[in-house]
C-alpha cells in the first residue's frame, strides 16, 4: 500500500506533466511562446511610460522595473484564472479514486511558479548582457516578496476553484477582474507617483504590496510607501485559509458528477 | 471483502434533500461477483462510485482492504490533445507505477487496441470505438481484485467483442467484479450474487439468478 503523501505526490507529478504537455504541446512554439509573450508587454509599456519612469525613479533601469513587476503579476494572474477552470474540467478525472479537485489546482500553480522562475531568469540575463546590473539589493526578501504572492494566488485560486466548480457561469467574470487588476497592482508604476490621497484605497491590494515589497528590496533607491510585510503575510495565510475551508464545506458537491 | 457501515447518502436538490441511501449497512463477501439491479435512479451508479472510492457517503463508511478499479472501460477523463499514450502514461503515473511497469501496460493496451498509428496521435481524432478499445484495454491492463462495471456496452466489431470477452473471462479467475446493467442475462453470465436496490435499501441475494427473479417480481407490483 501506498501512503497518502506517496499518492499525492505521485497525482500531483501526473497532473504537472499532462498540464505541460497540454499547455504548450499544441504550438509548435509552445514554450518559446511562454517567454515572448511577456516581451511584448514590455516592449508597450516601456513606449508608454518609459519617459515617466525615468523621471520619477532616478537609479532605477525601468525595463529591470516592470520585469519585476510583470512576471510576478503575469504569475498571478495565470495561478488564478486556471484554478479557477481546474476544478470544473477535469471532473471526469475524479473516477480514478485517488484524484482529489484540488490536485489539478497544486499542479498548475507549480507549473506557474516553474514558468515565472525561468522567465524571470531568462529575462535578466537579456538584460545583463545590455550592461544593466539585474542583481537584487537584498535577493532573500525579494524572494520572500514573491512565495507569499505565490501562496495567495494559490489561496485565491482555490477559491475560485471551488466557486466556479458550483457556479461555472462565474468564470465569465474573470476578464473582468483581470484587465483592472493589472492597472492597479502597480506593475508598470510604483505607489508613490499615486497621488497621496489615493494611496489608502491602491493599499487594498494585496498584489500591489507583494510588488512594492519586492522592488523595494530589489533596488536600493526605490522609494517605497506604505506597503506592509504584515498585510501581505495576512493576506496570504487568509486567502488560503478561506479557500481550504470553502473546499472542505464543499467537497462532497465538488466530487458528485 | 467489502462493507458498508451505515452508509447515508443524499443529493442536494432544489427541493431539498434527496437520500439515495439510508442508513444502510451490509457486507459482501468475499469471492463474489456481484450484480446490482435496480430501477433507474434507483442510486445503482452511486453505490458504485461509493465502493470506488470516487464518492463519499454523507455518513457512514465504505471499508475494504481491497483493490478497486476505475469504473472499467472510462474514457471520459482522456484529454483530447494528448495521445492514447500518454493519456496512459497520466493513468499509471496516478497510480504510482514505476517506469517498466507503465512500459508494460503502454505495451499491453497497444497490442490489445490494435489502433496503429492512432496510437500516437490525440485522443481528439479517435473514433468512438478506438476510444473503448484503449479504455477497456487500460482497465484490463492493471490487477485489480475488483472491477468495477457500470452499463458495458460490447464496443467494436464482433472480432474485437470476442477478445474482450475472452479477456474479461480470464481476469474473473483471480479477481471479482461488480456490475451494473439492465439485461439481467448480462449479469446472470458474469456474476455470483445479487444486490437488488429498491428505495434506498439494498437486499443481498446469494444467487444472482434469484435476484434477477425478485427484481422482476418487485418492479411488477
């Protein structure tokens, strides 16, 4: 027999292969395109607000700027909006016994988090070879910024999982969300050009603090307002509190076909 | 050995509860292939989710010690945009298989399907037949001690009805299964016991050719 962390693991790595093979298998570019899609983002953003950027944030390369704030985001935005199809489609899947609705979710945020990391990697050094130092002023608490964006994308995930697993015509509001969410997480400007009055209501976001936190600690000049380690940490842990609740009060309906 | 302890089960419906099960409990013993018989909706594919472990009671338990399979002969959970092969890889890798045995189910379900080079290519441009060969193919390949069968329908030309036939006999001398159909003579010719389901209550008859007659007598009156 095996033990439970065995067959999780064992469901878990199932579902990290097939999600890659059906994320990229079908483009004959599939995994190049994971890495140009953010490209053309950049290159927008850097037309826009280049000017802007490098004004309000003197030491700051402002392409190394929205990298950091683009594939963190980017990441997010992925984790949730596939966990929130994970459950519904692979019901079909819950038949083989050890299937669990939450596994497809653990896979595709893994397999998020794997594309995010060499992204980012792969990005910076583009970068340093156009002579731009890319190194992180304190690298631990940039890290530390991004596993609890990590932990609240899956929190947030789960329960979106779980919501449109009950309710599937909610998942049609997920653009919605989505294209705002973007404007106000910060990742092409930083709280501080956000005229003072305004910041209180920015401060909601718990991405936007991820960000900021993160870049913060990413480059030494980078003036920082308002954001609070405490606020992301809570977030993080209740995010992903709720959605374990949510899943536990609903898994007998998850599991009926 | 498989037991049912007290085992509650109910759907959610807009007019409230609707129990499937209550409070129901009972053991079936140990060798047997059992036949489950009941009008529709009676929960016949419920207590088979149940006993495979893809649903759970309300309340109560299902226990066993036993290996149950999927319900055989399920394609539904295949993602079109894979191949068969690796639709089967994704099977033998939940259920832990190391790299030589799922080489050999991947070698079995091949020669079993005779599908050729449909073999590789995504399950989307498979006809419905090639489907059930690969997904009987893939249930017969794993060792269970029971198999679960819900409604089997013959699929695929008469050739191919024989081999599974012939196949799914030689299986039944180690292991059990247990049926679902509406053809009692499907039953009578594949299994031991009957399990006859009637509001909500289970009657185990030892003689499945017995069953079949208690069924029928009951849904008459």
């Amino acid at each position: 027999m095996r033990t439970a962390i065995q067959i999780q693991r064992s469901v878990i790595f199932a579902f990290f292969i097939r999600e890659l093979k059906t994320r990229f298998g079908s483009y004959r570019l599939g995994y190049l395109w994971a890495l140009l899609e953010p490209l053309g983002h950049i290159l927008v953003i850097v037309a826009v607000f280049g000017a802007m950027g490098r004004n309000s944030m003197p030491g700051i390369e402002y392409p190394l700027f929205i990298i950091t704030g683009l594939f963190p985001f980017f990441f997010f935005k992925y984790v949730w909006t596939r966990s929130a199809e994970a459950v519904k489609s692979n019901r079909a899947l819950l038949a083989y016994r050890y299937v669990k609705p939450l596994d497809n979710i653990w896979a595709r945020a893994l397999l998020e988090l794997l594309i995010f990391l060499i992204g980012f990697v792969v990005y910076l050094i583009g970068l340093a070879t156009f002579g731009i130092e890319v190194m992180p002023h304190r690298p631990l608490e940039v890290f530390c910024a991004y596993i609890l964006l990590f932990i609240f994308a899956i929190g947030v995930g789960i329960v979106s999982g779980v919501v449109c697993g009950i309710f599937p015509e909610l998942k049609k509001c997920i653009p919605f969300i989505n294209r705002p969410l973007y404007f106000i997480s910060g990742v092409f400007i930083p709280l501080s050009v956000v005229p003072e009055k305004f910041r209180v209501y920015f401060l909601w976001n718990p991405i936007l603090h991820a960000l900021e936190l993160a870049r913060k600690n990413y480059f030494p000049s980078f003036e920082h307002s308002g954001a609070s380690w405490l606020f992301l940490v809570m977030s993080s842990l209740v995010s992903l509190f709720i959605g374990l609740a949510l899943y536990r009060i609903t898994r007998f309906k998850l599991l009926e076909s | 050995m498989i037991e049912l302890k007290n085992v509650t089960k109910w759907y959610q419906t807009k007019k409230g509860r609707h129990y499937v099960f209550r409070d129901v409990s009972m053991i079936f013993p140990e060798g047997k292939s059992i036949g489950i018989l009941g009008p529709n909706g009676a929960g016949k594919s419920t207590l088979i989710r149940m006993i495979g472990g893809s649903e759970y009671p309300n309340s109560g338990r299902v226990i066993t010690k036993k290996n149950i399979s999927w319900p055989v002969g399920l394609s539904g959970g295949f993602q079109g945009s894979m191949s068969g092969r690796d639709n089967i890889k994704f099977i033998c890798r939940i259920y832990g298989l190391s790299r030589d045995e799922t080489l050999d189910k991947i070698q079995f379900v091949r020669e079993f399907a005779e599908i050729g080079n449909y073999f590789d290519m995504p399950v989307s441009t498979y006809s419905s037949g090639m489907r059930s060969k690969i997904s009987f193919g893939l249930s017969m390949s794993f060792d269970f001690d029971y198999y679960l069968v819900d409604e089997c329908t013959s699929v695929g030309d008469q050739t191919f009805r024989h081999k599974s036939n012939k196949l799914f006999d030689q299986k039944r001398e180690k292991a059990n299964i247990i049926m679902v159909a509406h053809n009692p003579q499907v039953l009578i010719r594949n299994t031991d016991i009957g399990a006859v389901i009637i509001d909500g209550k289970i009657t185990l008859l030892d003689d499945i050719k017995d069953a079949a007659k208690y069924y029928s007598k009951v849904v008459k009156n």
